[in-house]
C-alpha cells in the first residue's frame, strides 16, 4: 500500500478502481501534526485530469502499469491493431485511445504500450518521427507575409509548418509531442 505521502510525481496508484499518474504533488504540513497532501492526476484509461486532497493517513494501492515492445501493424479507421515484438500477442486500440498519435504511425513503427491488468491502455510515441510530404504549395520568391513558413501535408494526414524550401516527397523528422517541424532527412 502506499500512503498519500509517497505520491510523488510520476508515481502510479489506483483510485477508484482506475490508474492514475500523479502530475504534481504539494504538501501542506498542519500545525499540531498531520498533513493535507494536494495532488493532480492524470486517469491512465480516460485520459482526465482531477485535482484531489488527501489526508496523510490514506492509503493507496500501486497500480502495476506495465510497458512493453509493440510494433503497429495497421488500422480500420476504428480500430489500430499492434503486435507484441516478443510473443507476437496482437491487440487493438481504438482510435480516441490514441489522443491524435495515429497522425504519426506508420506500417511496423516501434511503439510502447502500457498495460493495465493485461489490457492496453495507452501508447508511448518515440519522440521524433520520419515522415514524407504528400502535399504542398510550391515556393514562391517574393513570398515573406508568411515569415518563410508554409503548410505541408504528411502521409499520415498531419499538417505541419515547414520551412518555403521543402518540397513534395521530402522525408521530414517531426516531433511527436509538439507536432513540429524539426529538420529535413
């Protein structure tokens, strides 16, 4: 068991029978002993943020949150199916699980998925990703309304701002977690 105390940041526990993952923590230490400890967690299944304040004599469970090798395989728009890297175990997220990082996977990228109770529950992107421009407005000299940015259409479907010098079928390394530009491969 844990207590409220050790609820640090980044530390998992269960709470109503779901994981959470504890965002920020603050502790309040009480004149005459005891503490009111005040944190933001973040749901693991759907994806919500609470604020909640505890007591330092409650008690919680850890939430044994596992990660593994998975590598996608495809999806029917509904549906992203992954294969386990080790004991090629197939399983599905839906789409709204994803929280938009369906815009970076490609046929057999490397992922990690979190897993709860032999469920997944989550995918962790690498923070980088080489995608290839499908579509975008050619480069005009005499175009500087724009500070030398324009929009480009990944294959996944993602529109970035890149640089005036990309070109259709460039290869670009994006950043998964702030969904920018970073260089041209």
């Amino acid at each position: 068991m844990l207590n409220a105390n050790e609820l640090k940041v980044g530390k998992k526990f269960i709470m109503d029978s779901e994981p959470y993952e504890v965002v920020s923590y603050a502790q309040k230490v009480m004149w005459r002993g005891g503490s009111i400890i005040n944190i933001k967690a973040k749901n693991l299944i759907r994806w919500w943020s609470v604020s909640k304040t505890f007591s330092d004599k409650d008690n919680f469970k850890p939430a044994e949150v596992t990660t593994n090798d998975y590598e996608y395989l495809y999806s029917d728009w509904e549906n992203y199916y992954f294969m386990n890297s080790s004991n090629f175990d197939q399983v599905s997220l839906e789409k709204k699980t994803l929280d938009w990082a369906e815009m970076f996977l490609q046929d057999w990228d490397k992922v990690m998925l979190q897993e709860f109770e032999w469920q997944a529950i989550n995918v962790s992107l690498e923070p980088t990703c080489l995608l290839e421009v499908v579509d975008t407005p050619p480069w005009e000299k005499w175009d500087t309304a724009t500070w030398g940015k324009k929009p480009a259409t990944m294959n996944t479907g993602l529109v970035v701002q890149v640089p005036l010098f990309i070109n259709i079928w460039d290869k670009l390394i994006i950043d998964t977690r702030t969904k920018e530009y970073r260089s041209r491969w």
